[in-house]
C-alpha cells in the first residue's frame, strides 16, 4: 500500500506535467504555431531543465510510471485508426514506407548524436 506522501507527490508531479502541457497548448495557439500544443509543452519543459530551473528529480515518479505503462497510451491510437479503414487500404504501403523511413532517419540520427557526444565526453571510467 502506498504511503499518503507518496500519492501526494505523484499526484503533485503530473498536476506540473498537466500544466505544462496547458501551457503548451495554450501558447501554440495564442502565437498560431504550426506545432501540435502537446510538443511545444514538451519543449517548454526541455527548456526548464536544461535552464535548471526545473530538475529532474522532480519528475521521475511519475516519468518512472508512465514509462512503465507506455503500451496503454497507444490504445487510444490504435481504436482511431480503424475509423480509418479506407484511408489505410489506399494509402497504407505509403504511410509505412514513410514510417520506416523516418524511423531509419531517427536511428541514425541519435547514433550519430550519441557517438559525438561519447567521443567529446568520455564516460568516466572507460
């Protein structure tokens, strides 16, 4: 059984989550930015970390259980797909092409990125 401190942080910690993606969509919209709200939230709080205004540790609950549950966040988008049944028939070689694709892209991507970085900054040890 959890402790009554415990739910009280997480709960704290997805309320600032919530609020950042408020913020986000919010913000895209009053500037009629071409990104989704959700995005620009995301990037709101990139900018509070890497600016240590925000730390980490203040969120890694609730990260920790959201990642642990990743799979049921894709339900929602599996169920809207089917109202897409024609769509994905026509244009379904198209559409996985151009995933691969971007999912080959991303790979090399962050390989590339990570091997710079363990160049420029040897892990300590090794």
């Amino acid at each position: 059984m959890p402790r009554p401190a415990d739910v009280a942080l997480l709960a704290l910690q997805v309320l600032g989550l919530v609020a950042l993606n408020i913020a986000g969509e919010y913000l895209a919209s009053w500037m009629h930015l071409p990104l989704p709200g959700n995005l620009v939230g995301m990037l709101i709080l990139l900018a509070l970390l890497l600016t240590r205004v925000v730390r980490i540790e203040w969120f890694a609950a609730s990260a920790a259980i959201f990642t642990r549950h990743l799979a049921f966040f894709f339900v929602p988008i599996a169920v809207g797909l089917m109202a897409y049944g024609t769509l994905l028939r026509t244009e379904g070689a198209a559409i996985l092409a151009t995933l691969i694709a971007s999912a080959i892209v991303g790979i090399m991507v962050t390989g590339g990125t990570v091997s710079r970085l363990l160049r420029s900054h040897p892990p300590e040890g090794s």
